[in-house]
C-alpha cells in the first residue's frame, strides 16, 4: 500500500474510532449498557483497522484513541492512556496476524489477551496510583469481563465488515 493511500485509510479508520467514543453522551444507558456498545465499537474500528491497514496502521489508531478518549473526558486518570493503549495493541497485533489464517482464533485470542492484559495493569496500578476503595472497586470490574465481552463482540462486528469490503474488492479476504 503506498504510503498517500495508507496515512488516508488510517485517518478515516482513527476517524471512525473517534466518532465510536463520541457516542457516549448520546448513548446514555443504565448500568454497562452504553460501555458495551461503545466498547464493542471501538473494538470493532481496531479490529478492522489491523487487517484494512495493516498492524502498523492499527498500532497507530491504538495510541492515538486513548489519548483522545482522555481529551474528550471518556478516560479519568491519565495513567490509564498507556493501559488502554497497551489492550488496544495486544487486539489489533492478534486479530492482525491471525484474521486471514482464522477469524475464530483471531476473535478468541485477542479477545483473552486484551482482557487479560487490561485487567492485570489496571489492578496493579490502581496499587500503585492508591486508588480509594470504591473507584478501585469499579475500574477492576470495568477491566473484566466487560472488556471481554465488549472486545469479542468487536471482533465478530470487524469480520462481518471485512467480509463486505471483501465482497466489494475493497479489501483481499
């Protein structure tokens, strides 16, 4: 892919990813409900954008959303723009590499790791930042299954439009 092509795919793929996590106010459910459609969104833009644009280009939209999430007030601490960036990385390298051998592996693997990853540096930094209580109490749940279910989601969401950008030659298959 040259070099023009790739810097506007990933643009437009960060673009669609900042627009996921704008949704926020508009989706105003109770209890985890707009954190998992928002969430499985996000995932979604990532998961794409490591096959559309390659690791490289999903790497990119990795670092880049969390620290615009923090801008736009979706992320509280600014020590949890490295973490969240560090699970971003961990789907988009996965679901990269695997998708085009098994998107069922792909899904499963970066799924789990991105969970795994996540929960593991948000419960040792919330040691660290010596978060209260109750906040902590809430990020570790946060940082859980939700970010399984949200990123599994996801990953079924990018294999669906995958497989019409691949039916459109968009994109191989």
């Amino acid at each position: 892919m040259d070099n023009v092509r790739f810097m506007t795919r990933t643009a437009l793929l960060l673009a669609v990813t900042v627009a996921c996590q704008m949704l926020r106010p508009l989706i105003t459910l109770p209890g985890l409900g707009s954190t998992l459609i928002i969430g499985s969104l996000v995932n979604a833009s990532l998961a794409v954008s490591s096959v559309v644009v390659g690791i490289w280009g999903g790497i990119i939209i990795s670092v880049a959303a969390p620290i615009i999430a923090f801008m736009q007030q979706h992320i509280a601490f600014i020590w949890l723009i490295p973490i969240v960036a560090t699970g971003n990385l961990v789907l988009v390298i996965l679901y990269g590499l695997w998708y085009r051998k098994n998107k069922w592996i792909a899904i499963g693997l970066s799924s789990v790791l991105k969970t795994l990853v996540l929960y593991l540096l948000v419960k040792a930094a919330i040691g660290m930042a010596a978060v209260p209580a109750p906040a902590a109490a809430v990020m570790s749940m946060t940082f859980s299954w939700p970010q399984l279910v949200t990123a599994a989601i996801g990953g079924f969401l990018a294999s669906l439009v995958l497989k019409v950008l691949a039916d459109t030659g968009k994109v191989s298959g």
